[in-house]
C-alpha cells in the first residue's frame, strides 16, 4: 500500500540526541517550519543515547586524560581540552534557556553533579598528571581544579579505589566538583516531548527510511516504509539530517552526494561491569578516569563512574570492546558488508592494514573472560568482589574511515559532520564525545547549511538568547566565563546536593 506525498521543511531521521537537539534548534528559529523525527524503533533514544548504552559523562575535559596529550618537548597541549570545555558550556547554556522557557520540567531528570576526577599511579604517570594540572590549574575553564598524591586526601575524594590500597603505593588524583553525570536518554526524551507540543511537528516511530533521492528543485524524496503495515509512504524534504547513530552511513551512501564519498565505518560494541548495590554504589560519588594502555585506542580509557538513571545510583566500570558487524545494537550482521563500496574499500583496507594494533586490542578484548574483566576493575578498586559486579552490554558505536591522500585511509575516533555543497542534507558520523557536544555540533551544522538565514538578524537575536555567549570565545573571557557558569549551575540546579 502506498500513500500520496507528503511535504516537510526540516525532517530528521533517528530520534537520538543529535536529531532531537537539532529539531529543537531549528524549530525555535524558524517557528513557522514543519517538522518530522523518523524513529526506525518504537521509541525514542533506544541506541546511542540510551543512559546505559553510554557512560553519561558530561564531557568537559575535566578528567579526560586524552584531551591533554604531552607533546614531544614534554610540555602539555591543552587546545583541545579548551575546545570541549567551551563546547560543553554551551551545552550547559542551551539546556538552561529550554528550562527557563518552561519547555523542561525539573532539569535533575537528566543532568546531575558528579565531581569529576583523574586518577594515575607509577611515577612516569604522576608526573604526567601533576604536569597536566599545573598547565590547567589557572585557567577559568578549569576553576576548582585540585591535585592531590596524599592518601588521606584521596579517600576523601574516592573511598572505593584507596579501599585496600598499600600505604606505600605512588598515586595521584585531581578533583573537580563541579563535573556532571547526564541522563542522555532522557534528556533526549524531554527534547522530543518538547517538540511534540509545537504546531507542525510529527514525531513518528516505526519508521525505516528504505531510499533517498534528490528531487529536480534540490528537495529530497524520502521513501518510507511503516514496519507495522507495511505501508509505504513518500516524504518530500527540504533539509534532511541523518542522525541515526551507525545507520547514518548507509544512508549517507543512498543520498549519493560526492561529499560522503569514501566515508567508511568501522563498528565496535562495547560491555561495562555494573554495581547496583546501594551499599557500595553510596561510598563512591565520582568519574574517576585512568590513562588507555599502551597501544590502546581513546575509546579503551578505563573509568569507575557514578551514574544517576531515572533518580537511582549505580556504578559503571570500563568499557570493554567489543566487534560485531553491525551497525546499530539492534541492527544486521550485514550492516558492515553492505557498507563496503567501491568509492570506500580503498580507505578501508588501508586502515585495516595501518591499524594492528587495534585489532590486536579489539580481538583481547572478545576473548576477555568476566574474571578478568573484575581483575581490571581491581587496579580502580582493590577491594572489589565479583559477586558485587554484572555485565552491562552498551551501546553500538561506528567509527568514521575516511580517504586520506598520505596514508590512503584513515580511522577517525572523533566526530564529523558530512553535508552537502547546498546544504540540503546532512549527516553525523562518528562517536565520542559527541552526545556532550550535541549543541555546538549542531550550531555548526545550522551555520554551515543555513548561512543566509544563519546570519540574518532574527536568526542571530536568537541565537544570542539561547546562548548568552554566543560570538565571544569563553576560554579567552573569564568573566563572562564564570558568570555564565554560575547562572547554569543555578538554572540546571546543579548547586543542590546530588
């Protein structure tokens, strides 16, 4: 069965965060538009953006040890660390303008204070730390920053890793209280309800969007089928942005724009071990991160976490990688074969070549048995018992390949925005740390797509109402830093005890 056409200014295909966060941009500029959200699932937020598919770190290079990488003279690099900070604040600033507006209820459902910590020990990896800290310590991004190698001071912070931990062992920790734990999933969900509420908008599930062609005008011909009926239905777009997590890609191959040509992806699952124990998970308020092994990817970097899903507590641990063909948690095994084209297989094998070390890592980790895992979780907690511990299966995440006229291809642990020369249609593909950065990621996106529009003076009015920052760089004004700063933590409550 099919129906007649349909027409839509903005449409959105999958209902994660990044969809959902740029619907609701969107549809507060330009009020008048229509609107659609195509869910391949019954419901929102099931696959990347689902609390337990992700660790719910708000991402702001407080603890993150990868963002401050030490450069060959042995100083630390903190440009990126800058970058994701002020990305994070922004964040901050527009899910604050959301409650102000009175289009959140109370903003405790999806985001909580968590202090965020780093923790090394050995005395190469303290000197790293200390380094990293005193590069970072005066600066206003990084107000509050503690550092610490007093075992005393360390079981304030973090009780469960000095539980049992030799007096003479050489650690080291920085503390910042002012880190966060967000609930994306549900977040994700206020986003969308929001969006339910405003004139024009659908959000509609059970929906796979099975071909996408641009029409003659430069609009775009979705072609949908409804997995209850059956029924086949075609969407008429204006603007068109893929963000379904891994299905992003072979739907950015449909499109057939030469800008996502050679674009790869490389899948990789990933477990956790989790505690819901309310005696231990009590005794440990924190994201306590390590240092990634030695030839390890950032996507290894180990972390015991305080996690806050739907009011209750509990306690993450790894992650652990995984390998499967697919694309989505609930995707097909074939997803990667079918992702695998002649413009692509180049880069492809070239990053598989390139990259042993990884796959070396990947195949330890399949073959990692729940034992070990616990015994990796005992250098954060020397006291665990693996009776107090289960394991979590997480999410699916791809990784971007992408042409690279040196090496033939390249692997992309980051994430990146891929969009037509027009600005028709956009696609979001990668991982980490995408969900934290979700709203700077999209005002990119709008920006780069809607450059008219972008810089008329409605369009910037706004933009300056939703971000109190917008066009100054918070990283170079600290007062405007900290004042910005004050009014989130207020307006998110994350001024009142967890």
């Amino acid at each position: 069965m099919h129906s007649g056409n349909e027409e839509s200014d903005f449409v959105f295909v999958g209902a994660g965060i990044m969809s959902a966060t740029l619907a609701v941009m969107l549809k507060e500029l330009e009020p008048t538009s229509t609107v659609e959200v195509l869910e391949l699932l019954d419901v929102g937020a099931a696959e990347s953006s689902n609390p337990w598919n992700n660790a719910g770190t708000g991402h702001a290079a407080l603890c993150e040890l990868n963002y401050t990488p030490e450069k060959a003279d042995g100083s630390i690099d903190v440009t990126k660390a800058l970058s994701i900070n002020g990305m994070f604040e922004a964040s901050r600033q527009f899910w604050s303008y959301l409650v102000e507006e009175g289009h959140f209820g109370s903003p405790r459902a999806f985001i909580s204070p968590v202090p965020h910590m780093s923790f090394v020990h050995g005395a190469k990896d303290i000197a790293f730390l200390r380094k990293r800290y005193e590069a970072l310590k005066d600066h206003a991004c990084f107000d509050g920053m503690e550092y610490s190698e007093d075992h005393a001071k360390l079981r304030e912070w973090m009780p469960l890793v000095m539980e049992g931990r030799p007096a003479t062992e050489a650690v080291a920790a920085t503390h910042v209280a002012g880190g966060t734990d967000v609930n994306f999933g549900a977040l994700t969900m206020s986003l969308l309800g929001h969006l339910q509420t405003r004139p024009g908008t659908q959000v509609r599930y059970n929906q796979k969007v099975v071909d996408l062609t641009r029409e003659a005008d430069q609009r775009w011909r979705l072609t949908i089928e409804d997995s209850r009926s059956g029924a086949t239905r075609t969407l008429i777009a204006k603007f068109v942005f893929l963000g379904a997590g891994g299905a992003a890609l072979p739907l950015l191959q449909k499109s057939g724009i030469p800008e996502g040509a050679g674009y790869g992806g490389f899948p990789v699952s990933g477990q956790w071990l989790r505690c819901d124990d309310p005696h231990i998970v009590e005794r440990h308020q924190a994201k306590v991160y390590g240092l990634a092994g030695v030839n390890s990817p950032p996507m290894s970097v180990p972390h015991l976490d305080t996690r806050v899903v739907d009011g209750k507590k509990s306690l993450l641990f790894g992650p652990f990688a995984g390998f499967t063909t697919k694309f989505l948690k609930r995707g097909s095994f074939l997803d990667l074969p079918k992702s695998i084209k002649s413009g692509n297989i180049g880069p492809m094998l070239a990053v598989a070549r390139d990259n042993m070390p990884l796959t070396r890592y990947l195949v330890g980790q399949v073959l990692q048995s729940f034992d070990q895992r616990v015994e990796e979780l005992r250098a954060f907690y020397p006291a665990v018992r693996k009776q107090d511990w289960r394991l979590e299966v997480a999410g699916q995440r791809v990784q971007i390949i992408k042409k690279d006229p040196q090496k033939g291809g390249i692997l992309q642990f980051g994430t990146e925005i891929v969009a037509s020369g027009d600005g028709t249609i956009a696609a979001l593909l990668g991982a980490s740390p995408g969900a934290s950065t979700s709203v700077s990621i999209m005002l990119t996106l709008v920006e780069r797509c809607f450059p008219s529009r972008y810089q008329s003076e409605e369009w910037q009015a706004k933009l300056r109402k939703m971000f109190p920052s917008f066009g100054h760089k918070l990283a170079e004004e600290p007062e405007l830093l900290r004042e910005v700063r004050e009014r989130t933590t207020r307006v998110l409550q994350l001024d009142q005890p967890a």
